[in-house]
C-alpha cells in the first residue's frame, strides 16, 4: 500500500500515533507537510517565522535520517489533486487529527478532497494527554469548570509512550515537487530570523531534561517570578509537537515526586482544558463564553492599544512584559495575566484585540489556550477570574518583580532607578527624577491612565451588560 503521512502540528518521528500506524501499515510512505498561505500572518509576525523556522528544521532532520519531507505548496484541494496525479499509487492517508478551530475546519474540507480522490483517510488522537470528548461529567456533559474536570483527569489512566519503528526504506524521496520546495524556501528567506530560537526535536528533548533536572521540584514557588525564569520554555515545542504531550507527561511523571511535580502536571491539564473548552464553544474566538458579558461597552482607545502593544504605558511592569514579548516572542505567565487584564480592565479595550496581538506575536501561539487565557483574564470565559476582582499593575510588579530587575532588563530607560519607584516612576519627586536621569513624561512614559480610577470603570462596564442581558432575559 502506497500512502501518505501528513504532517501538521506533530513534527517528530518518535512518539507520533499517526506515523507509527503508516509506517506499520504501508508498503511505501510519502512524507508531506502543506504550506497553506489562507493561514499567512505577514512577515512581521514572530509566530509565522517560529512555525516554519521549525518546519525547515524538521525537514533538515528527516534528511539525516535519509527520508524526505516533502512540501506542497498553495490552495489545499488543488494540492491534493496534484500529488494524487504525481503519485499514482496513493491510496492511503494517515493524520494525527484537530479537534476545533481552523484545524478542524481544514480537516473537513481535506476529508471532502480525500472522498472524491478515492483516498482512505485515517485520523488519531495525538496533541493532548486527553483529547476533548474524552472527558465528561457524570451525565454525559462537558466541564465548564477546571477543578472538578482535573479531579476526573486525575484519575483517567494516561496513555504511553508510542514507539515508531523509522524505516527509511519504505520512504519515498522522489522528487516529486520542486518548484514547491523552491517555493517554500523563498518564502522561508522573507520570514524574522528569530536568531536565539532553539526549535527542533533535539532542542525540545534537550530543553525537556534540563528543566526536569533543574526546575521541577521548585516550579510551585518559582514559577510566577519572571525573573527566576524558571517555567519549562516547552510551550513553541508543545505547539508543533518537536516533543510529544506523552513522552513530556511520563518524563515528569517519573521524577522524584514534589509539589512542584505535581503543580506541573496540572498545568498540563490546563492545556487539555482549554483544548476541550475551545472544541465545546467553537464561536469563541470571535465571542465570549458567558452570555452576561457579551454587550460590553469597550472603549477601544487606538491610541491607548498602541501605547499597550509598544509598551509604553507608563506601567513599568506592563511595559517590560510587552517589550518582552515584542523582542522574544515569549511572554512569562504571570506576565500574560497581568497584560491581558491591563488591556481588558484598565484600558477596557476589546480582549479579542488583545488575542489577535498575541497571535501574531507569540512563537507558542496556541488557539486554544490563548483565547481561554484572555477570557480568562477578561472575565468573559467559562472558568474567568471574577470581573470585580482586578490586578492591580503595580502591586502585582512589586510582588513579582520585587527587586525591578524584569523591568530593568527590559526597560533600560528605568535601569538607573534604585529604590521600590521603579514600580511606578510617577511617584519619584523632581529631586529623585534628576538623580536617577528619569523626567516622567519626557524620559518615560506617565501613566496613560489611573489604575483607580479605571477600575471603577471597567466594574462599571462589566455590570452594565450583566443588567442589560439579565433584563433582556427577563423580558423573554
Ligand atoms: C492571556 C494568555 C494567553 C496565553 N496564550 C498561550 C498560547 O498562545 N499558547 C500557550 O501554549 N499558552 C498560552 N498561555 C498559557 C501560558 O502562559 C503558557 O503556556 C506558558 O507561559 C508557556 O511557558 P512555559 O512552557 O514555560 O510554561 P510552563 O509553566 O512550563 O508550563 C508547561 C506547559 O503547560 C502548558 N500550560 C501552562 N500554563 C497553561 C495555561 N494557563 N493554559 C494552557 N496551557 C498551559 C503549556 O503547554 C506549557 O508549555 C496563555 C496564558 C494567558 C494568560
């Protein structure tokens, strides 16, 4: 049997569901990956250049190992019709499937190709510890709560790790679409360099061990201080699948058991979760879960987004964060928390803006848990923080950051700053402003709003569509 493996958001050849099952079942196996310009985010955009940065590395691996990774380039159905007429004797295709967003749209539409192709396609679980029907209340329906749906994921056996036999005598290296590679690579020169990005297998594997060996046991009580930086960095690895969510799992799962361990697990349940939640309320990229909140009367500053998403807000800690994002395409957690709740609270500016930034930004841009991280922050989720209950920026910073040195880092116009002001330089008297060669408003940014002032709106805000549905409710 002649057939095809395409690969998507799984760039390995260990631990990979749907390649062990080609390589087991086919005779002859094509390796393909399609680059798919309806899913283009403009040459500036750090998450397109991670994504195919890590693609090239992965066909750059697969030719050591004497296989080819085969690259079509173009409109989708068109695409397969042309290797269904390059390569004849095809008649079996092998996914490892999406379960929402545009994924799952792009999977029904291949399914369709595939139909009128005569080809067989088979799909497999493969991205999440637990995929999204798995898990269900004791009635049949999904969770919108994360404790009890991780008290019921605590308690599924996990699934292990798949071994993938790699014979590279049954895969074909013809070369079948040159103009597609030249295309690709073309395409790949226009893309941000992103020179101290380490993607590939080998960096997820080597990125996974050092984080365990070093990390682990401390993770409760370090992982929400930005400049300890001591968070596993496997998310752009978990995005493309350069390291599989089982060999991830079982890896931690077999260290010396601590609370940090354990704390560690649960955020990868977090991203089953999300995972879960997105494929639930497909419309929630574009609306927010909780009806109460959907009549939300933003302000939508253009002004106020810029200053944001260039990181000159006049909130040191919101501006670090953002720079940190801009410069690495990475944002620390607790760093995301505090920026998405600044953009919806303080600026009461759209969230869905703030998730279309992140996107384009973020090396680890993952639909699922971005769009649930900014409902969570906005208040608009399924499981959301409360929307009275609002960070304040500069206590978050001082608790954090305490010693200002993420801010310095990022920040360098307040690097001279040596006392607790470099939280909020707005505070520093004349005097301290001349001897730290810091003029607030000339040197640095005065804060573009009043974190107090904003709060009351943004509450405001928040009750108003809740009373607005409750009596459109009630009027039914
Ligand atoms: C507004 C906002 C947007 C976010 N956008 C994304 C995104 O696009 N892609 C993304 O992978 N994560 C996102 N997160 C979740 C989290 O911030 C990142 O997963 C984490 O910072 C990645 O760094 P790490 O790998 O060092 O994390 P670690 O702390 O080492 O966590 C290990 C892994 O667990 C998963 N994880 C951890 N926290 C979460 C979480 N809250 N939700 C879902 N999965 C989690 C990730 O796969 C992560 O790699 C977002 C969070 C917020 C608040």
């Amino acid at each position: 049997m002649a057939s095809v493996m395409w690969f998507r958001r799984d760039l390995r050849l260990e631990d990979n569901v749907a390649l062990k099952q080609a390589l087991e079942e086919s005779d002859e196996l094509l390796l393909l990956f399609h680059v798919n310009p309806d899913q283009f985010l403009g040459e500036g955009s750090s998450n397109q250049a991670a994504f195919f940065k890590s693609v090239d590395t992965f066909r750059k691996e697969i030719e050591e190992k004497g296989g080819r990774l085969h690259l079509l380039y173009g409109d989708l159905k068109e695409c397969f019709k042309r290797l269904k007429d390059t390569f004849v004797d095809w008649t079996d295709i092998y996914v490892n499937r999406d379960e929402k967003g545009y994924g799952l749209k792009r999977d029904k539409i291949a399914g369709r190709c595939f139909k009128e192709l005569g080809i067989t396609a088979h799909g497999y679980y493969d991205h999440h510890i637990h995929h999204a029907g798995e898990i269900k209340t004791n009635s049949g329906s999904y969770y919108k709560v994360f404790t009890p749906y991780f008290n019921k994921w605590k308690e599924l056996q996990k699934p292990g790790i798949v071994k993938v036999k790699f014979d590279a005598s049954k895969i074909n290296t013809e070369l079948l679409f040159k103009d597609d590679s030249e295309q690709f690579e073309s395409f790949l020169d226009k893309q941000m360099p992103l020179e101290g990005l380490e993607v590939g297998t080998h960096a997820a594997s080597e990125r996974l061990k050092s984080f365990v060996d070093s990390y682990l046991s401390e993770y409760k009580e370090a992982r929400d201080f930005p400049m300890k930086d001591a968070t596993s960095h496997l998310s752009h690895h978990l995005r493309l699948g350069e390291v599989s969510i089982r060999t991830v799992y079982a890896k931690v799962r077999n260290a010396e058991p601590s609370i940090g361990r354990d704390t560690f697990i649960q955020e990868l349940a977090w991203r089953d979760f999300y995972n879960m939640i997105y494929a639930t309320y497909p419309e929630q990229k574009e609306q927010a879960i909780k009806e109460a909140f959907r009549q939300i009367d933003w302000d939508n500053n253009e002004e106020n987004y810029q200053k944001w998403a260039d990181g000159q807000t006049g909130y040191p800690i919101v501006d670090a964060a953002m720079r940190q994002l801009n410069e690495t395409g990475w944002m620390h957690n607790r760093l995301r928390m505090i920026t998405a709740s600044f953009l919806t609270k303080d600026l009461l500016i759209d969230w869905r803006w703030g998730e279309k930034y992140f996107q384009q930004k973020l090396i680890d841009y993952d639909p699922a848990s971005n769009i649930g991280g900014w409902q969570w922050a906005a208040s608009t989720g399924t499981d959301g923080v409360p929307y009275f209950r609002i960070f304040n920026p500069t206590t978050q910073s001082e608790k954090y950051d305490q010693s200002g040195d993420f801010i310095r880092q990022y920040v360098p116009e307040l690097k001279t700053i040596t006392n607790k002001k470099i939280h909020d330089p707005s505070k520093l008297t004349v005097e301290e402003q001349e001897a730290f060669s810091v003029i607030v408003g000339h040197d640095y940014p005065a804060p573009i709003v009043s974190h107090k002032r904003s709060r009351e709106l943004a509450i405001q805000a928040f009750e108003n569509s809740k009373k607005a549905y409750e009596s459109a409710k009630s009027d039914e």
